[in-house]
C-alpha cells in the first residue's frame, strides 16, 4: 500500500564540512550507493546539495513514515561508509 505524502518524515540537516570537498564528495556517494542497494525502503529520497570550495553542505532526506527513518538510523549508524561520511562534516 502506497503512504500519503502527509504521512512522509522529512529529516533536515546543515552540516560544516571539516575536510576538502573532495573527501566529503567521495564518502557521501559511497553512502549513497550502499543506500541503493541495501538502504530501507521506506526512504523515498535523499539529496545532498553543495559545491566544491564550500565548507557548508545541506542534505535533504525523505522517509515514508517515522518507522522508516528509525530503522534506516539504526542500520546505517553500523556501516563504515557512515562512519566515513560523519568523519568528513561536523
């Protein structure tokens, strides 16, 4: 059954990058593409919006119920993309 729009779980974050862009660059699309294939399902989408010479990135990331954003923090918090990608922003 698909969930109403009303229903979705929005997450919202401003982050400093502490290392070259290039760094936060490479760990994010690892986290990205490990999402891709094992992420939950209930995340509807997740975007991440900065440039290179930044130190400030946004990310944008849209669940399809609470449940989902529970699960998909407790999986990732084990993964050492995760770990990686949280190493590069403050």
């Amino acid at each position: 059954m698909k969930r109403q729009a009303t229903e979705y779980v929005t997450l919202v974050e401003a982050l400093e990058v502490t290392m070259p862009f290039e760094e936060f660059q490479r760990a994010i699309d690892a986290v990205a593409d490990r999402l891709e294939t094992e992420g939950v399902r209930g995340l509807v989408s997740l975007n991440f919006y900065g440039e290179s010479g930044s130190n400030e990135v946004g990310a944008i990331l849209t669940f399809s119920d609470s449940e989902s954003m529970l699960k998909h923090m407790d999986m990732v918090t084990s993964w050492k993309e995760y770990e990686t990608f949280f190493d590069t922003v403050k």
